[in-house]
C-alpha cells in the first residue's frame, strides 16, 4: 500500500501518517505540504491512494483534485482532508472525481474505518453532508424524473459500487448497468459517474449501505 499525505500542518500531518500506518502496517508513506510538493512527489512516487488537505498552499479545490487524478490515473483514490469545508466545496470536490472527504475531527477508530472504506473503492462523505432521508429532501427535479430503480442505482453510485457490483444487485448484465446509468446521466443533466455522485449528495442522496462509519463525529484524530 502506498499513500501520498498532503497537509501543511505538520502535527497533522504526522498524525495522519501514524494513523494510516495503523490502518495498513504495510504501507509505504510519503508526504507533501503544498500543491507543488505533491505534484513533484507523484513525478517519481506511485500511489495507491492521495490523500490531500483541501486548505493547503496551491490546492485550489476541485481544481486540485483535477490535477492529482491527472497525475496518477482515475483508479487511484483521492481523499480529501479539511477541518473548514463547506458542504458546497465538498461537492466540488467530488464532482471533480475525489472518493470521499474526511474532517479533521474525525476520531481515529472511525478514520482508520473512513480510509479502509476508500482504499477499497468505497466512497465517503460524513453524515453532516448527506441527508440520512434522501427521499425527503432530494431536489424536485430528481424526484419528478428519477424511477426508483434510478434513485437505487444513483445511492449504488454515491456508495462507491462498481458496475460490476451493481450488476449483481440487480441481477443483470453490466452492460445492462451501463445502459442505465447513461441515460441516468441524461436525466440528471450530467456528464459522468462523479458529476452524478456530486449532484446527488448536494441532493441529499445518501449510499444504499448502512456499513461503514457513517456517525456523528466527534473528538480529534487520535
């Protein structure tokens, strides 16, 4: 396992980097504390998983994220870190392809649990920042044009399922699964599984699954 951290708080930073050697024993860490040092540290170091703080010297958001996954492939995971994000840049972020968001008050057990769920393709966004009724506060517009079948497939989505996966959900070709999610694409009004992903959690969509740390977070990592 190999993991890039980017934070430009050195106790964090450190913190994170035992917290994930906790997490994964074998793992291969290495650390940045700008954008520049990132993108210098790609240039020659493979990762498995990014994990970036959306704060810190040259990120630029969603932009960031663009340039990151540029970098080192849409199969790579990036995770975003930040202890001030808005749910609006959150969905920024998403909307550009990172797989999830982590506060910075999230309590190690619950980390280690957040980066396990992201490593293995999952995607993670906290409680505060997706609706746990997304039936209730979902826009108008999704509600008018979404089947269930399609609300299904979009929670399959924010998830972090494969199309694969999905296919075994609902017991179907994947290309099948593909049909499907282009024309969700065109009801939604957007262009790829990370724009749709973004779109549903500004909607209050959350993931089909109860698994996975999805609690109120307290404390500090730890």
């Amino acid at each position: 396992m190999r993991v890039v951290i980017a934070d430009d708080h050195p106790l964090y930073l450190e913190a994170v980097g035992i917290q994930v050697t906790r997490t994964f024993p074998d793992a291969e860490v290495r650390t940045a504390t700008t954008m520049d040092g990132v993108m210098d540290l790609l240039a020659k170091f493979t990762p498995d998983m990014v994990m970036l703080d959306y704060s810190m010297p040259g990120m630029c958001g969603g932009k960031g994220v663009r340039r990151v996954i540029a970098a080192v492939g849409e199969d790579v995971p990036v995770l975003m870190m930040s202890g001030v994000a808005s749910r609006n840049d959150v969905v920024d972020c998403i909307a550009a392809g990172a797989k999830g968001y982590i506060p910075k008050t999230l309590q190690g057990p619950l980390f280690s649990a957040a980066i396990s769920l992201v490593a293995g393709g999952a995607t993670y966004i906290p409680t505060e920042f997706v609706s746990s009724e997304p039936q209730a506060q979902i826009s108008a517009r999704l509600s008018e044009e979404l089947t269930p079948r399609d609300l299904t497939m979009l929670r399959f989505l924010v998830g972090g399922d494969s199309n694969k996966e999905i296919a075994r959900h609902f017991a179907m070709p994947e290309v099948t699964v593909k049909y499907h999610l282009s024309r969700l694409y065109r009801k939604m009004g957007v262009n790829n599984r990370a724009q749709a992903v973004a779109a549903a959690v500004k909607a209050g969509v959350s993931s089909t699954s109860e698994a996975g740390p999805r609690d109120s977070h307290s404390g500090s990592l730890s």
